[in-house]
C-alpha cells in the first residue's frame, strides 16, 4: 500500500510582498487628486488598481510640492467595491476631489519627492510599499513639468503632521541645505488667517513666540500663577484646566534643552528606520530566537486577543494564558503575558517570576525589556549601558520587524529610565516618538498620562527660581500626620545659593522586600524639615520621638526636636529645627542614621547619592519599594514576624494580627505595596499647599 501523500501547501503572500511583487500586475482603474493642488502645492492623491476578482488595491498619497515630499502614504490591500466607495466618500467630506489621468499623478508624486531629496527630506516610510502600487518610474511615464517651491525657495508649512520638535527639525534642515534666507516659513498653527492672507513669512522670533502662549511671562510670574492654579485645580473649569496644561508646558521650556532634545529625537527615529514597525504577528515576536516545536497557529491568533484584554478581564485572561501555558510550554510571548498580568495583581511574586523567565529567555526582547525596567526602579540605580538612540539596536538587533507591543515597551523603558535620572530632554523626545511610532491608542494614553506625572514632578521639585516663594505669607501648611511647615522659616539668598541632596533612605533589618525611598531635598532645609519628609515619604504618623546621629543609639551627639523632660545625659543633643542639611552633609556617600520610636527602634539608613548644583524650592519623592510597616509592632523583627504570620491563615495568631490592621475578611496585607504617585501627591500637600 502506497503511503498517504501530504498535500503542498502554497505559502500566502503578506499584503506588503504582495503589492511589491504583483501589484503592477493588476490593471490601474481609476485616479483621483484634490482641485487646487497646483495653487497651495499640496496634493492629496489616490491610485487605485483592480483585482480579478473585483476587488481593489489602493495607494494613497500626501505630496507636499513646497517642500517636503511624500508627507504620508498608506494603502489598503484588496478591499471590496463598498469599502472603496467609503474610502472615496471620506476624502469627498474633507476636500474637493476630481478623476485625473494617471501620467499626472505620477508625475506630481516623484517631483514631490525629487523635491524634497534635494534638501534632505526622505519619503514618509510607507512610500517603501506604496511606491509598487505606482508603474515603475522610468522613461515610459511621459515627463510633465511640475512647479515645486514657492518663487523659486522651498516653502515649508507647518501643519498638524508636525509637531513641535520635528516642526524645529525641518527648519534647522533647511538652514543646512538651503542656507539662511533661501528658504520660506509659515506656521499655521501657531499664526492668525491674516498672516497667511497677507503672505507674510514668519521669521525665527515670531515663530519661537508661536510655540509658547506665556512665553511674555517672566519665570517667576509663571511660578506663581503655576502654585495658585495647583492648589485650586479640583475647581478649575476644563478652559482653565488647558490653560494649566499650557502653563506647564511653558514652565517645562524654561528648562528644556531643545536641541538636544531634537538630537534625541530624530536619533531615535533615524534608528527606527532601518525596521519596519508593524502589528502584523510574527514568529520572531512571539519567539524571538526560541523556535517553537509545535504549530504556532493557534498563538499566533490568541495573543493579540489576550493582549487586548489584559485589564478588562484579567482573572479570565489569566486563566486562559495558564491554560496556553500548558498545552504550550516554554512559549516566550506568553510567559511576558503572564508577567503582565502578575505586575498588576502580585508584584512579590511578579520579580520571582520575571528573574526565573530572564534566565529561560535571556534573548527574548519583551522579557529583556521588562527586567530592564525592573532595573531602574530598583533601590541602586545602575549605570547606563545603552545610549537613547542606540535603545532599539540593543534590544532588536538583527530584526527587520519590531511590533507596535515591543515599541510600547522600549519605549516605557526608556521612560522609567529617563524619570529615574530626571532627564527632560529624553522625556520629551519621548512624548514626540510616541506620537510618531504608530502605538496603539490606549498605549500612548498611558505613556502620556506617565509623561503628564514626570512633568508635572519637575516643575515641582527642579524650579530655579526662589522668587516664585512669597516670603511675606505667613501661612502654615498644618499636617495632623506630619507637623507644621513654615514657608518664612526659609532665608531667600540660602535657597538662591544652595544645591540639591539626593538622598536614598533604608529600613534596616527588613528585607524580602525591602523598604526604601529615594528623595531630593534643598540643601538649606533643617533637619526636622527633613525629619518630616521621611515621616511623609514612608508613610509614619510622627507619633514617636526621633533622632539623626552617626552612629545610632552610641553617638556622641544627637540631631532631635528637644522637649524639656528629655534626658539624654551622656549625649549632646542639637535641635533639629536649628541645624541645615547643609552643615552636616559634605560628600556624596556620606552616611547618618535615622531612628524614629526609640521603643521600636525603626533605624533607617541615609546615604547621600548626588549633590546638585541647582537650587530647588521644595523636595521630591523620587522612586521606593516596600510598604512601610505598621507603628507599633515591635520594630524590624515584629514585622518580619508578623510577615510570617499573615502569610499563614493557619497562624494561631493570624486572626488577631487581621484584628489588628482592621484588615477585611478578604483584605491581605501586602509588604510589596508602594504607590508612588500617592505619596508624591501626599508631600507636595505638605511642601507647596501653603
């Protein structure tokens, strides 16, 4: 008996392979442009081309004839006659669009980027594809004379397609390749109808003014209508509330390094280019150089599905990647989903399971990503082995595809990274890329909310100028949690001559996790300010008495807030309220303890990382880990112990510790718990309400 043949199977065509290897195969139907094109030189094109079986391919161009060529391009591959006509109806409800001849559209399209090539500028990167739905340019096309430029100078618009940083970039391309003077500028965005009426060109003052609505206002002026605004921004009306977000905007600009932040900026971009940034599901993003050893059909449908679902379902989203799991272990893709889910449910148990797949899959991008980030916020920041630019070739080296989920992540790692050195300009080149690099919407909604929070804890925290602070306000900021902050205690030429600490603050004796905050503190503050801040930043309730020495309980000499029934008879004690942070931290490394509950005996560990030289109004809460322990119960060998108990329903005392916490019947307690952004919110109540 002969053996069963299998049958070939013919390998389908990607919609890209197809259109670059048959799409001028298939005869051109129609061509339609936008009437006036020829006017404001900027045409909208769409050459479309039939399929046998009636169906269409379509090419859709933006050429911009003043400038830079091929602004965008897209198609749409084999769609139906009725999604045609609603792709025609779309383009009828935003301009006037008539049939035109082939010959013409050509010809538009390849002096638009003949154009733009002669001053630097490159075809939107889809014009890769789009280019194949287009006959191939050659001597066969009829020559038509296209006017580029306006009199004879490239003409640049800037429209909705640019933002501000690459709106900088063109024109900065144009002083290059064109020189001063040989080139025209207009920003519609920023200038009234008139100016365009009148046909006036804006010069480099004018259009700087354009980008910035404060940008009359002195800094300090900013400051303090930034401060009163802050404090009201529960009643602020949504007009005010934009107006807000300007005034950051503005505030933010004071301190931004635009070039550098171009550099980035285009650096990253120039590197994204050389890979097609894609949705499409390939086996290199779901294994990357692991191979599966098994049909990878059904992952290759399920992961974008559990992708999308991740925080509306997560328990049945769990379930099925468990179930996945099983049927396919070792499975890179879904081992990152799974630590996606454990990031927001169990984060303990999401570091374990992270360092166990990092060392499965040490060369699978997501995972490598994701430890990264767990680097960063981890209590040592370490130093950089990549540079912002080069991020994509270290992750992705060797690919041609990086998916949208992978850029999303790079892209959060290179946030986390850029919050955790404080740099602002990396942060706005981010805000821009994630504009640019075709993310899913609700991913860039929460790298704009991450972008928001890094913004606004600058201006919080990095402000240089000790105007903003009205020494004649004899407010206090009353705390029942934390105590009293006088704004007037502050002497106006020690914050103008002061720096910066950078401190990081540890628990001793707790671990698994570990509890720590990072945190930066003008120099000029006192020790019972700082005494306040560490009360705040960890969560204390400023019920017990504390001290600041070298060497703990044994030091000679202690920093304390003195009652008059204190008696540390062989100890010299100093108030706190009358020493700076100034006079007794020198070095970066520099060590003292702090002790709060002298029963307790909570002995924290300060370490002095980095000493700036920017003077700062107010402290900032950085990054930490662990939740701080509860008053009380019995310093860092109680609560160790109390871990162990609460981590055992069995526990003959786990009921009473539950009584305890007043813990729910359901309620865990979980030592891992750190919210940043509600501590942060919670010191600058304290530090900036008054």
């Amino acid at each position: 008996m002969s053996k069963n043949k299998k049958a070939k199977v013919i390998p389908m065509l990607s919609p890209e392979n197809y259109i670059k290897q048959k799409a001028r195969t298939l005869p051109i139907h129609e061509c339609w442009i936008n009437t006036g094109w020829d006017e404001d030189k900027l045409a909208n094109i769409i050459v479309t081309r039939k399929h046998t079986n009636g169906n269409f391919t379509i090419g859709a161009y933006l050429v911009d004839l003043n400038c830079l060529g091929i602004k965008d391009a897209q198609y749409f591959f084999n769609i139906s006659s009725s999604d045609y006509r609603d792709i025609l109806d779309y383009n009828r409800g935003n301009f006037d669009i008539e049939p035109a001849e082939y010959t013409l559209v050509h010809n538009i399209v390849y002096a638009g980027v003949e154009y733009a090539e002669d001053y630097g500028f490159k075809p939107h990167k889809e014009f890769a594809i789009t280019q194949y739905i287009l006959e191939e340019d050659t001597d066969d096309i009829k020559l038509m004379e296209i006017e580029c430029g306006h009199n004879g100078k490239p003409f640049y618009i800037r429209g909705p397609l640019e933002n501000e940083v690459r709106a900088r970039q063109i024109v900065a391309q144009l002083e290059k390749t064109a020189g001063p003077g040989n080139y025209n500028f207009i920003d519609e965005i920023a200038t009234d109808d008139n100016d365009w009426d009148d046909g006036e060109f804006l010069g480099d003052e004018d259009r700087e003014d354009g980008f910035d609505r404060f940008d009359k206002m002195k800094l300090e002026e900013k400051l303090k209508l930034y401060i009163r605004q802050l404090n009201n921004i529960e009643k602020l009306s949504d007009e005010e509330k934009d107006n807000f977000s300007d005034l950051s905007e503005s505030i933010i600009n004071e301190y931004l390094d635009h070039d550098k932040s171009d550099d980035l900026y285009s650096g990253f971009l120039d590197e994204a280019d050389k890979f097609e940034i894609t949705d499409e599901i390939t086996d290199e993003f779901l294994f990357g150089c692991y191979p599966p050893e098994f049909d990878p059909s059904e992952i290759r449908m399920e992961f974008p599905r559990l992708y999308g679902q991740l925080f509306v379902d997560t328990k049945e989203v769990e379930a099925k990647i468990k179930k996945l799991q099983k049927k396919y272990p070792k499975t890179p893709s879904l081992c990152f989903l799974e630590l996606i889910v454990l990031r927001t449910t169990n984060f303990q148990k999401y570091e374990k399971t992270l360092s166990a797949y990092a060392e499965i899959f040490p060369e699978y991008s997501l995972i490598k990503i994701l430890k990264q980030i767990s680097v960063f916020t981890s209590e040592d920041l370490p130093s950089i082995n990549f540079s912002f630019e080069k991020a994509i070739e270290h992750f992705f080296s060797g690919r041609r595809f990086i998916n949208n989920i992978e850029m999303f992540n790079l892209l959060m790692l290179l946030m986390f990274r850029a919050v955790a050195y404080m740099n602002l300009e990396e942060i706005d080149a981010i805000e821009y890329l994630s504009e640019d690099l075709g993310l899913f919407e609700d991913d860039e909604e929460v790298l704009a909310k991450l972008i928001t929070v890094a913004k606004l804890n600058f201006i919080s925290s990095l402000i240089d100028n000790t105007d903003a602070v009205d020494n004649d306000n004899e407010e206090l900021i009353n705390n029942e949690d934390v105590g009293y902050i006088r704004k007037q205690d502050f002497d106006k030429n020690d914050v103008k001559n002061s720096q910066t600490f950078q401190f990081k603050i540890q628990i001793k004796g707790i671990n698994k996790p570990s509890v720590w905050r990072r945190v930066t503190v003008p120099s000029y503050y006192t020790f019972l300010h700082f005494h306040y801040l560490i009360q705040a930043a960890f969560e204390w309730t400023n019920s017990h008495l504390f001290q600041f020495s070298e060497e703990g309980f044994s030091s000679d000499t202690i920093i304390t807030q003195m009652y008059d029934d204190m008696d540390f008879s062989n100890q010299k004690q100093i108030e706190a309220g009358d020493i700076k942070l100034s006079e007794v931290f020198k070095t970066e490394k520099q060590e003292l303890i702090y002790i709060y509950d002298l029963g307790d005996s909570w002995e924290h560990i300060i370490t002095l990382e980095k000493i700036t030289s920017e003077a700062t109004m107010y402290p900032r809460l950085l990054s930490g880990k662990g939740q701080c322990p509860p008053e009380d119960c019995g310093g860092s060998w109680g609560y160790e112990s109390m871990k162990e108990i609460l981590a055992d329903r069995k526990h003959p005392e786990y009921e009473s510790y539950v009584e305890w916490l007043g813990l729910s019947k359901n309620e865990i307690w979980d030592p891992a718990t750190f919210n940043l952004i509600e501590r942060q919110k919670n010191i600058t109540k304290i530090f900036q309400e008054a």
